[in-house]
C-alpha cells in the first residue's frame, strides 16, 4: 500500500524471519554465537529463552539458514503443545517427509535408523523445539529427554535446541533429568535505545530507504515499545501505514506516538 509511496523495494517491519532483516545486536550476536557453537559441537543439548517478541525464533532461523549449508539437517518444530507421540512425529515428520508410522514404537525405529544414516554420511542433526513454553505435558519433556540417549561411540546422534519465553526455564528446571543434560542456556535481552534506532534504520535500508524516521521519533519508538523487537516492528509499521494516509513523508515522535495509539485501540 505504501511501498511506492515511500520508495521502498519490500515492506521493512513485517515479523518475518528472512535472513537479510536478521539485525546484530549485542544480545543477539551473543545468542547466535552461543548457539552456533553448541551445533557446531555437537553439544547435546541448548536453551535458549526471552520475553515475548524479542527474536528467539529469529536467531535460530538464522542458524538455521546458515548451517543447512553445512552439512547440518534441521527438524523445527514451532508448534509443540502436542502429547508425547506427537512432538515424535512432529520431529520425524520435519526430517523425513513420506507418510509416517502410527505407532510410537515404529516412528523410534525409523527415528533411529536415520540418525544412524545421517551419521554415517558425515552429517548431523538438529532439533530445534520452539515456543517449549506451550508444552503441557511432563511426558512430553521426558520424550525430549529420550532422544539424547541416541549415541554412537558416547557421542550423541542429534542436537536438542529448545526455545521460548522465560517461564520455559522454570519448566525444565522441575525435571532433574532434563535439566542436567542442558550444556549451556542464552536469555535474550530487548533492544536499548541506540540499538532501537539501529535495527530500524537497518531494516530501512533493506527495504531501500534508511531516510524516512526523523531522529526525534527514535526516543518515543524505544520508550513504547520497550526495545522489543516485535513491537518496534508493530509501532513502525502502523506508523509508516498513519503517514501514508495523512501523505506525509518522514515518520515523526508524533506520527509515533498516534501509531502507538492506534495499536493500543486508543484513537
């Protein structure tokens, strides 16, 4: 609607997980790195957690972009509010794309089985869980716990990455087991205000133009969206949408704050 208008190429603020918007903050970098190392490794098992927003499944589609070039087979899982037999299927099912078994039995066997293939074709396989904090059932973790005890030679077969919102460290804290096979944990921290006003003129620039926020709009962009990502995105958008409507061309504190408003269903 507005890209023509403004002179963009693509929409800047949309809650993709394109791997060009991908933008390094300080945390953000860290988590990429922290994680990267733990593929890269062969580590067990990661967690990876942050408040709602911040750009947890962000990173690991980066890592997952970059890695499915290396040797490295990925099965994400972004729904996992499943019983225990469904988070199997859910994670075979991303690895191998032919009709599955219906018993738990068979689906472990075939699991298995391609482990063991992969392996022996130099490659190795990574299971990312996100959004852990919807997994209802204690079943569901001790299933996940399970998959770690496929090894050859002491060294484990797959590479468990579970992610979500802070209360997910409460969960696999309660499960004793689970919890002692985790190798390293990450908490994604929000934006500050310079790395706000980065992250949008970065994500500008993708979209073809890193001229159109007055400097003034960055300070009220941070306080309201509190250097969360997806809000800052959110806030963006709707203000980008409120001056194409009043045709104006610079984003403004006012323009900001009215976009803020609109979202919050107060105009």
């Amino acid at each position: 609607m507005y890209l023509e208008f403004f002179g963009f190429s693509k929409k800047p603020f949309e809650n993709t997980t394109e791997r060009e918007f991908f933008f390094e903050s300080q945390s953000h970098i860290e988590a990429y790195s922290r994680i990267s190392y733990v593929v890269e490794d062969k580590k067990p098992l990661a967690m990876l957690t942050g408040a709602y927003g911040t750009g947890k499944t962000f990173v690991l589609k980066a890592i997952e972009n970059d890695y499915s070039k290396k040797n490295y087979l990925f099965s994400f899982v972004s729904n996992p509010s499943v019983d225990e037999v469904g988070i199997i299927k859910l994670i075979v099912h991303n690895f191998i794309s032919y009709k599955l078994p219906e018993s738990k039995t068979d689906l472990l066997i075939l699991l298995e089985k391609f482990l063991k293939d992969t392996h022996r074709d130099g490659k190795h396989c990574i299971v990312v869980i996100d959004e852990a904090q919807n997994i209802a059932y204690e079943s569901v973790f001790e299933e996940i716990r399970m998959l770690l005890n496929y090894q050859i030679n002491s060294k484990p077969l797959l590479t468990l990455i579970i992610s979500g919102q802070s209360e997910l460290s409460e969960k696999i804290a309660s499960n004793k087991q689970l919890i002692q096979r985790v190798f390293l944990t990450y908490d994604i921290k929000p934006l500050n205000e310079e790395e706000t006003r980065d992250y949008v003129i970065h994500r500008l620039k993708i979209a073809g133009r890193d001229d159109v926020f007055e400097d003034e709009s960055f300070p009220v962009l941070y306080q309201l969206s509190g250097g969360i990502p997806r809000w800052i995105n959110n806030i963006s958008s709707m203000a980008l949408l409120t001056a194409f409507s009043k045709k104006i061309k610079t984003i403004n504190s006012k323009i900001i704050s009215e976009a803020y408003s609109s979202i919050k269903g107060e105009v």
